[in-house]
C-alpha cells in the first residue's frame, strides 16, 4: 500500500471528482505551476462553466488537491497501523511502503515537499497544508515509537521522517535503489534504539 496515494474523489459531483482527479494527476507529473486552467479543462473533459462552477479559480483547486493528498495519506497510514499487529511492524510497513512507492512507475518525488518548493511563501494556504502534513506525520511516528519503548520517541520520528524524505527526494532525483536502502537502514537504527 503506499502512502503517497489520492483516495478516489468520493461523494463529489461526477464532473468535480473528474477536475480533481485530473489535476491530481497532472499536478504531481508536471508540476502544479506547470499545469494551466485550460489544460485541466480539455483532460478532465468538462467545460469551463463547469470548472469555474466547482472550483472559481485555479488556486481553490491547488488547496484542494494538496488536501486531498494530505486525506489520502492519512487514510493509507492509518490501514497500514490498523492491518499491523504490533507498532514496530507498522512501522516496518510504512518503510516499505514508502519503499514499493519510490520503486514504482509514474514516481515523481514526494508531491509535498514538490508543493512547498512550487510556493516559497510560508504564509500561503498549501505551505499551510504541507506544514500540517508533516506534524501529522511526525505525531504519528513518535506514537508508534513511544508504544514500542522508545527512549527519544520525538527525536526518532523527526530521523525517520527525515529518512522518508531523502529517500523520496533522492530516489527521484538519484538512484531508487540507494535511496530506499538508506531509508532502511536508517529506520533499522532508530528501531533498534527502542529495544
């Protein structure tokens, strides 16, 4: 399962689901910037009426698309704490999880930290949701490391979102391989510090 996944646009209108599952897609593979009103329009296959209608402007539909993804991740997370019978196990299947996600076909990077490169502003909203992204994050991995014993569960958190993030920057930008094998080894340290 990976945890950089969109859930499917649910109890949407038909034409609005289709805007943001387009965007979504064409966001993460070209770049928010990149990615123009019109071009969104032609792939979604609405009109312009109907795309104004729904989202107004462009900039509604990017805080909605790095929300969405922020939901899906969650989503995906919290089946993989759910399915896991132990905190270390979940933690071992959200590292590969992660892993599968780098090694994968399509794989662009992490779609937040390629957000938060696209707005420099800190102020702005999807700065906002990136920020409140990554404290979730960071919450949830020091729950799951206190539960296991941890010593410095904060600490461990902040090294294993770290890691992910590396391996989700340089297993793009780099070698996929070396990138998913120092994330592992890097959550194979804090994991043995909880022992």
């Amino acid at each position: 399962m990976s945890v950089v996944e969109t859930p499917p646009a649910t109890q949407r209108a038909p034409a609005k689901g289709r805007i943001l599952e387009t965007a979504n897609r064409l966001f993460y593979e070209d770049g928010i910037r990149n990615v123009g009103v019109d071009r969104i329009i032609s792939a979604s296959t609405v009109t312009k009426a109907t795309f104004y209608k729904h989202y107004r402007a462009k900039d509604k539909l990017i805080v909605e698309y790095i929300t969405s993804r922020h939901d899906g991740v969650r989503a995906n997370v919290k089946a993989i704490i759910s399915n896991a019978p132990t905190a270390e196990a979940a933690l071992r299947d959200f590292v590969q999880a992660v892993c599968h996600e780098v090694e994968s076909s399509g794989f662009r990077g992490c779609p937040f930290i390629n957000a938060a490169a696209e707005f420099p502003d800190a102020n702005h909203a999807v700065r906002q949701i990136v920020l409140t992204h990554r404290e979730w994050y960071v919450e949830t991995l020091t729950d799951l490391l206190k539960r296991m014993g941890h010593p410095v569960p904060g600490d461990g958190a902040d090294e294993l979102l770290l890691a992910r993030d590396g391996a989700l920057s340089g297993g793009y930008a780099g070698d996929p391989v070396a990138a998913t094998t120092a994330l592992r080894r890097i959550a194979e340290r804090v994991l043995a510090e909880a022992r």
